[in-house]
C-alpha cells in the first residue's frame, strides 16, 4: 500500500472528512495462526496515510462486520472445529 491509494484518492479539494473501513476477520487470519497485516492488509500504515491525508477513520472491527462479506467476515476454519464448550 503506498501513499497514493490514500492520499490521491481523498485531497482537501474532495471534501471528504470521514472514511469507513472494515476490518475482515477471515482476510487478515485466513487460517489458524496464520496472521496478514503486510502489504495490502497493513491497517497500521492505511492509519497513518489516512491521518496525513486529513481524513478520520471510522474502523469497523470484527469479529462479524457485515453480512456482505462471506460468512459475515468470520474466518471459515471457525466452522471447522467442534465447540466444546463456549
């Protein structure tokens, strides 16, 4: 992710003061163990462009973000393992 996806996209000139971001559990943990946070899934370096850029961010978290994601931004290895207990 480099400075022009954020900084071109929102200048002063387009008036946008506040972007919404989701954070999708299974795009940044898509198996067990197995985190992402580089290159286009490094949230830490889309925060700090977005702060130079002037923009707030609204982050959505997880762990359900929203039902247009596939199975709600859940990671589909939850489905795969038996619940004990809760």
């Amino acid at each position: 992710m480099g400075p022009g996806s954020v900084c071109n996209a929102f200048t002063p000139a387009s008036e946008t003061a506040c972007v919404q971001v989701y954070v999708p559990w299974n795009f940044h943990v898509p198996r067990r163990g197995d985190f992402k946070f580089k290159g286009f899934a490094d949230v830490e370096t889309f925060l700090a462009l977005a702060q130079e850029a002037g923009l707030l961010v609204l982050l959505r978290l997880g762990p359900y973000i929203s039902a247009e994601w596939d199975f709600g931004g859940l990671p589909w290895w939850l489905a795969s393992k038996r619940v004990s207990h809760l």
